[in-house]
C-alpha cells in the first residue's frame, strides 16, 4: 500500500475532524479544523488530500501567497501527518479546465470523500456557492506517522 493509500485508509477508519496548518506572513503557524478526504486532482490526476474552505478563510490568502499546508490526523493514539503544496479551486481561483460546473461537482466529490453525505444536494450546492467555498487539494509531498 502506497504512503497515500495509507492515509486514505487512516482517515475513513472515522469522520472525524483533522487539523490544518498554514505559514501566516509573520512566519507564526495558523491551525484550525476541516474534514478532508483523499481523492484524485481533477486536473492532473495525482491523488491528494483535499478539503472545502470557506472563501473568506485566511489560511487561503495563506496558500496562495505560497504556505505549504501540512494536515494531522489523530485516530486513537496513531496519527499521520501530510505536508505539501496546495492548489485552491474555487470562485476566485478557477483553474483552465475548471468551470463553475466541474466546481460545483469537485466541492461534492471533496465533502464525500471527507465522509459527507447530504440529503438535498441542491441545497448544498446553493450554500457552497454562497460561502464562495474552495477546494484545497494538497500534494502530498511528505506522509509522516506514527501507526
């Protein structure tokens, strides 16, 4: 099983929520809480770990002034950790070959791959879009931890 394969098992062991770091321009790390699953980018095909943000949030100013993201996951007393670029799509961060269509179906395919269901995806569509939501997708250039 490949480090990724790893922690995609790791995470669907619960739903439960991981944490966050970012780079603040003062140097100081921001953490704070998501839920994030595994899932293949839908631009290059590489498998990352992902998760929504709200538009607003300032850990995306973060990433894209250039922060590395590292993401911890604790189940228990294991834990794994993930650290690497981030690509943000969403509103203000439409990539070429991402439309308004292939965002609203990445936002759904991140929230289930975190272990999100929803009973009126409309309505979940509505409220994303609202919030100006993001994807997060990290590399996952360094897999950390202790099993």
């Amino acid at each position: 099983m490949s480090d990724i394969e790893g922690v995609r098992s790791f995470l669907a062991q619960e739903a439960g929520l991981v944490t966050v770091s970012t780079i603040q321009a003062d140097g100081r790390v921001l953490s704070n809480v998501a839920n994030c699953g595994v899932l293949d980018h839908p631009l290059t095909g590489a498998t990352c770990v992902a998760f929504v943000s709200a538009g607003g949030a300032a850990r995306l100013r973060h990433i894209r002034r250039g922060s590395e993201v590292t993401i911890a996951i604790r189940r228990g007393w294991a834990w794994r950790s993930v650290t690497g670029p981030a690509d943000l799509i969403g509103p203000d961060d439409l990539l070429d070959g991402i439309d308004t269509e292939a965002l609203r179906l990445l936002l759904r395919s991140v929230f289930e791959a975190a272990g999100g269901t929803h009973e009126d995806y409309d309505e979940y569509d509505r409220v994303m879009a609202g919030e100006r939501r993001v994807a997060v997708l990290v590399a996952p250039d360094r897999i950390l931890g202790r099993y």
